[in-house]
C-alpha cells in the first residue's frame, strides 16, 4: 500500500499461488490498453466483496419484520457469511492449481451473482417465505466472496510488478469503498422503491456487469496445470503464527460484527434508517485514511507493539461508545471507530509481511490467518446476534467488544515484537 511521503512502503499483497511449481504466469494481455483495462476488472471485483454484508445490515429491520424472519435465521444470516469465508478460503489456491485462478475469480463474480439475484427471492412454499432464498443466496455469496479474497491480491502482486503501490492502494481502497457504497445506498433505495428485496436485489447489477467486463480476461488464459511444493516452514506449529492469528481473529470479530450490526444500533438508538447508513458509511471511508497510512507507519519502527495495541483499544472504544456514547456525539464516535478499525484490519494483515522472512512462509501464514481468523471472526457476529435476542438490546454487545478490543490488545502486543516464524 502507498504511505506518505518519507516512510517505508511495506507490502501487504500475499500471493496464494506462491508454493505452485512452476510458477503461474501473468495474466495474458496483448497492450498495455489491455493490461489497464486487467487492473480496472481487479479493482471492479473489489468493489463488489462487501455490499453483501454492509446491505443486508442497512435493511436489517425491514426484513426482519416483512420477511417474518425468526430470531435464529437473523443471527445466521449475519454469521454465515464470514464463517464461510474461512471454510472456503483453503479451497481457493487448490481450484487455482486445477483451473487458473482468473477463471476461477470469473466463476466466483457468476456464483456471487446468482447469490445476490437469489437472496431476495420469495419460495411461494406456504410458510417458508423468503428465508431458503435469504439463506441459500447468502451461503453462495460468502463462498464466492472467500475465493475472490485470497486469489485476488496474487494477481494484483503478479500482474503489476511495477504498479504495486497503486493497484495494491486501488484495490483495498475498492473494497473499504464496497462496504461504504452497501451501506450508503441500500436505504435510500428501500426508501425509492418500497421493497426491501429491490433493495438488495439491486447489488447484483455491478457484480453481473463485472462478470462480463472479466470475461473475455479470464477464457483467453491458457489452463496449466500446477504442483505444490511441500518444503518450508510449518506455521502451524509457529508460536508467534498464533499470536498473529489471535490477532487476526479478534479484529475479525469487531469488524464484521459493525458490518452486521452497526446500522441496527444505530436505529434501535433513534436514529433513522438513512441517517444511520449515512453514518456507517462515513465511518467505513475513515477506514480507508486508516488502512492507507497504518501499514506505513507500522513498517518505520523496529516492532509493532505500540501500534497494535492503541489501534485495537480505539476500535473496542469506539464500537462500545457508538453503543453507550451519548447520541449527539455518535458521529464523533462513529469516526473512532472507523480510523481504528481500518487502521487495525491494515496491520493485523501487514503482520504477515513483517513477521515472515519468505513469499512461501507469508502465503502458508495468510492461509492460516484467513481460515482460522474468519472462521473464528464469525463467533463475533454470532455472540451480538445472541446477547441481543436474550437481553433485548445491544448493551451487552458493548461490553462484549470493550472485551474483545482489550484481548486484541494484548494479543496484538504480542504479534508486534520483533520475531518472525520459524525463528
């Protein structure tokens, strides 16, 4: 990612593919007009990884109540999304291997496609309603959502040696942007049409138009079969791998849980519907200035305990005082919790780099952070969903994140010394 001026860049783009033999080659483009229009389909597919969550959340109280949703099928809805982001993620280096991962990435924008078509469609079964729609089309979502996670930065870093600041800052920037746009429009276009499912039906226009602008890229690429090479370190028995997954983990956990449940504190406080996306989606572009400028900052000190530890204080803070706070303030708060989330997602992803000596060791240990750190993340939204179904309000889920942002503390403390796996 671009820093300021004067600090170090650290990269923060791991490259899935890394252990292949032979090595993928770069996508294959005939003129640099092609290679610009490859970079626009990255950033494009961006865009699109996060209107899932942050959509669904804005009209949360809206289908809970048309749609007759019970209590369990919301707290589902909101978990299983980023559970199957790690249950899917270790599948997408294998597919690669088998496919190329640009197909693999077009297959993913068709099934989130059909997710996001399938999610607001009604069964016309007596009794069931929306809810097998809601439930198969969010299922289908995550899955396409967690191949496109871990093969996209591979690409970015394959694709664009010499651009990597730029298209590693235009593609986390497109999806901070994705989460905001989600959160931002979805209400006003309820308000404009009246349905909830148009709502969330309309979000499937950009990923069907990213999905033909992909395309004619991904069947023009010649299909090569790849090994794995099975040498280098093994994270999994790597203290500090742990450490910086815990990490990773806990920040999950704050950060998917604003995406689920940020917009409905904000109404069950008072705030109305549009107002509160609004809100949401100031909070995520602040996220964008965090994610920017923390890895940079992170990289210019000999360890990053500092830095980890106060990031993750401001985000327990500031999830728990858009809860307590008082509401003339919320948007001060919801600010707070914006610049530390970003900056806290940006570092736990920056301690791959920092703490690992190789590509190989870096791509063992992004999959190790992606499939526990989502797959434990999810208990995040869960545990809101049910603390909020047993007292009736989110006070509880206030204290929980005072907890959570405490724990990501210390655990953060612990990532950030200046050690690395594998000794």
């Amino acid at each position: 990612m671009p820093g300021p001026a004067g600090l170090h860049r650290v990269e923060t783009l791991v490259d899935a593919e890394a252990d292949e033999l032979p090595a993928p080659a770069p996508t294959r483009v005939g003129s640099r007009w092609q290679l610009a229009y490859l970079g626009l389909c990255l950033v494009l597919i961006g865009l699109n990884l996060r209107t899932v969550f942050s959509s669904f959340s804005a009209v949360l109280p809206e289908v809970t109540s048309q749609a007759a949703l019970p209590g369990w099928a919301v707290v589902v809805l909101t978990t299983a999304p980023v559970t199957l982001l790690g249950v899917f993620a270790p599948l997408a280096p294998v597919l690669a291997r088998r496919f190329g991962a640009e197909r693999v990435l077009l297959a993913a924008m068709a099934v989130l496609t059909a997710g996001l078509l399938l999610r607001p469609l009604g069964t016309g079964l007596s009794g069931a309603g929306h809810l097998p729609g809601l439930l198969a089309g969010t299922a289908a979502c995550g899955a396409a959502i967690a191949l496109c996670n871990v093969l996209l930065p591979g690409l970015v870093k394959r694709d664009f040696p010499h651009r990597l600041g730029l298209m590693g800052g235009l593609y986390t920037t497109a999806i901070c942007a994705s989460a905001a746009l989600g959160a931002g429009f979805t209400y006003p276009v309820y308000a404009a049409a009246g349905e909830w499912t148009l709502a969330l039906l309309f979000w499937a226009v950009p990923a069907a138009v990213v999905f033909l602008l992909f395309l004619p890229v991904a069947v023009r690429q010649r299909t090569v079969k790849h090994q794995v090479a099975r040498d280098g370190v093994n994270v999994w028995r790597s203290a500090v791998a742990w450490h910086v997954t815990i990490f990773m983990v806990l920040q999950a956990m704050m950060s998917f849980s604003v995406f689920a449940w940020m917009a409905p504190i904000l109404r069950e406080r008072g705030v109305d519907g549009g107002t509160a996306g609004l809100i949401v989606s100031a909070s995520i572009v602040l996220q964008m200035l965090g994610s920017l400028f923390a890895p940079a900052l992170a990289a210019r000190f000999r360890d990053q305990r500092a830095i980890n530890t106060i990031v993750a204080l401001m985000t327990g803070a500031g999830f728990a005082l858009c809860i307590f706070g008082p509401l003339e303030l919320v948007w001060s708060w919801a600010g707070l919790l914006g610049l530390g989330q970003g900056s806290l997602t940006a570092v736990a992803l920056t301690m791959i780099m920092l703490r690992t000596r190789d590509g190989h060791t870096a791509a063992h240990l992004s999959g190790m952070m992606q499939g526990v750190g989502y797959g434990l993340g999810s208990t995040g939204t869960l545990m809101v969903g049910q603390l909020h179904q047993a007292t009736g309000s989110f006070a509880a889920a206030g204290v929980l994140f005072l907890v959570v942002g405490s724990l990501a503390a210390v655990f953060g403390y612990r990532a950030g010394r200046n050690r690395y796996v594998g000794g």
